[in-house]
C-alpha cells in the first residue's frame, strides 16, 4: 500500500515552496506506486485575498523595510511559546484538522515552521497516528519558530545548521542532515559549465527576486565587463520584465533576459558566477550547481545564515553596490580563474543535488 504524505508550505519567501516541490518530485521520482503525495498552502486556500495581501507586505518588508523585518523577526526568535501566538490562524488549524481527517496521512512534512505549531494544538499530548517531520529552510541562523515545537525529526540542510540547532537543546536523534530538497533536476542534468575561458566564455547570472526594486546601474556595468556573457532573470514579475526590458533597449552591450522558466537549473549550471540575494532556495540551489554566488542582498534574520555559510566556506562573496559587485566579478576571473577556481572547489563540496531523492526515501522508509 502507497504511503499518504502530506506536504504543507506557505508562500511566504520563495524557499518553502522550492523545497515542498522539490520533496515531491523526489516522491515521484522515488515511484508513484510507493507514495500517494498531497503538497498544500493552507494559508492561501483558508485566507485567500488576505494571505495575498500580507504576503506581499512581507515581500515588502523584507526588500525596502529590513530594519523593521529585522525588529519583527527578532521578536518572533524570543517567543517561548510561538504556539499561543498562533491561535487567531483557528481557520488554519481547523483546514488542516479537516485535511488530516480526510487524507488520512503516514506523514506530514512542514516546510513552513506554522504548521507544525497548529499540528500541536490540534494534536495536544497525544502521540498522533502520523510521523511529523520539519524540513527547515534556513542554514544557521534559524528562528525558534522553527525548533520550538514537537516533532519526530528535524531534515536540516548542512552540519553547520544541525549544530546550531544541537546547541540550542534539540536532541542529536531528531536531527538529520539531508540537504536541501532542490529540484531533481540538478542531479538530473549534472555538471554542464565548462571552466572560464575566451572558447567558453565567462558567463554570469543575475537574478532579481519578487519585490525588489531593479537597480539599472549593477546590470548595465555587468553586461559591460569584457569577455563576459550576462544573462538576468526576472521571473514571473512583469513589473521587473518591463523594467528589465527598458534596460535592454537602451543598453550599449546587449544581454540575455529570462522571464520565468523551467531552465534556471541548466542556467545555474552553466554560468560561472550567479549575482542574487541570499534567499534559502537560491543559495542552496547555488549550492547543487556548485555555482559560486556573488550575493548583493542580505535579508535581515533568516538570510544571514545563507550568507555566513557561502562566505565561511570560501565559496563567494558579499558585494551589495553596483561598483563592489563589478570588482568582486573582476577579482574572480582575474589572473586565469585563480579566486573562481577556489570558490568553485569549496562551492562543490557543499553540493548535494540528490538531496530530494535522498529525502524522498528517508520518508519512505519511515
């Protein structure tokens, strides 16, 4: 018999739902036959209107207000019990009761750290018919919300994270590091770029996210750099493809403009150096195309975390104005590849592009 599995994720920050699908394809990948897969957002199913409203609020806050992002998050961090905070989201909880009650699951995996507070009010003290996992999102700096709450594991993705965690009194058997659930697709498709070179080329990929405000200078100068090729993405926001493309129109040295597609995996993996903020999916897909990444935006909480790590480990650099991230690039290709070539081995001994089958499996077998 099939094992019923119940993946909850929220819109809020693009890392939940990168890796709630990539835990699925894992699952489809790992056989239909083995697992019948249910992926959910409860939030916007219950809230509607409202969840869109406040999601981009939060999309806003962190982008142009992340003194104030920094304040909130920091308060959430101090709460000791996050799920009293949580009760008024009764809605919620009462779908999810609902859910659990028609699904019947084996397991429920929360990629966004809600769920699993509203599975202890509904559930209380007693030992539920389902094995709940959390598969955290963030690396190092990681919000109580996340910890604070029963579960049977916590799916972390690095030893950095599940130390941190260990420190702060989760107990070393409900920690498991699998890695990020990337899509399959970057183990699918496996190592694509060719070293930096005038045959190959020196490409970069510029990846503006939701919310943020283009800034035209940091794409001109970059499309400007000799001997380089630049590709920008602006995803399914056609406020940034329009901005994007008057850009385009008026730029001296052409560039390639991407809106949203199923190919930013093969572009990762192609290009040599990826410029973006420090978001949870995008860092750890970085990671799984071994892609050095030049990070010009740090998200004040959870993204100092995807930060601290690329940077400890020597596998990029911080450049947040168009003059610092042009040098960074500079530095990189300079005197034959000599700081790309370093960035790129430590980058790829972080990678795990199998981390979704791998996890696909775990759950299985619980």
């Amino acid at each position: 018999m099939p094992k019923r599995i119940l993946i909850l994720t929220a819109g809020f920050g693009e890392g939940h739902n990168a890796a709630a699908r990539g835990i699925r394809d894992g699952l489809v990948l790992a056989g239909t036959d083995r697992s019948l897969v249910e992926m959910r957002d409860l939030f916007s199913e219950t809230y509607g209107l409202a969840n869109d409203v406040v999601r981009r609020a939060y999309l806003t806050a962190i982008n142009r207000l992340p003194a104030a992002w920094s304040l909130l998050y920091n308060w959430i961090d101090r709460q000791d019990h996050p799920r009293k905070k949580l009760r008024a989201f009764f809605r919620a909880k009462n779908r999810l009761r609902d859910l659990l009650g028609q699904f019947r699951p084996d397991v429920v995996v929360s990629v966004f750290p809600a769920y699993s507070h509203l599975l202890d009010e509904i559930v209380g003290e007693t030992v539920p018919p389902f094995r709940r996992i959390v598969c955290v999102t963030d690396s190092i700096t990681v919000n109580a919300i996340w910890h604070r709450c029963r579960c049977d594991c916590f799916y972390v993705p690095n030893d950095e994270t599940a130390a941190v965690l260990a420190d702060l009194g989760v107990a070393p058997d409900r920690l498991l590091v699998t890695g990020f659930p990337v899509a399959p697709t970057f183990a699918e498709l496996g190592p694509l770029r060719e070293p930096p070179s005038d045959a190959y080329g020196r490409r970069i990929l510029h990846m503006i996210n939701v919310g943020r405000v283009v800034d035209p200078e940091i794409i001109r100068r970059l499309a400007e750099i000799p001997a380089t090729r630049l590709t920008v993405t602006v995803g399914k926001d056609d406020r940034l493809r329009r901005t994007a493309e008057a850009i385009l129109a008026k730029a001296k040295r052409k560039f390639e403009l991407v809106g949203w597609s199923d190919q930013l995996p093969r572009l990762m993996l192609e290009s040599h150096l990826l410029v973006a903020k420090a978001g949870g999916a995008t860092v750890q897909e970085a990671i799984a195309a071994s892609c050095p990444m030049i990070i010009n935006q740090i998200v004040p909480g959870q993204e100092e975390g995807n930060a601290r790590l690329l940077r400890g480990k020597h596998a990029g650099a911080l450049a947040t104005t168009p003059g610092a991230i042009v040098s960074a690039v500079e530095e990189a290709f300079a005197d034959n590849a000599r700081v790309w070539r370093e960035w790129s081995a430590n980058i790829s001994r972080l990678s795990r592009p199998n981390a979704s089958l791998e996890i696909a499996e775990e759950l299985l077998a619980l």
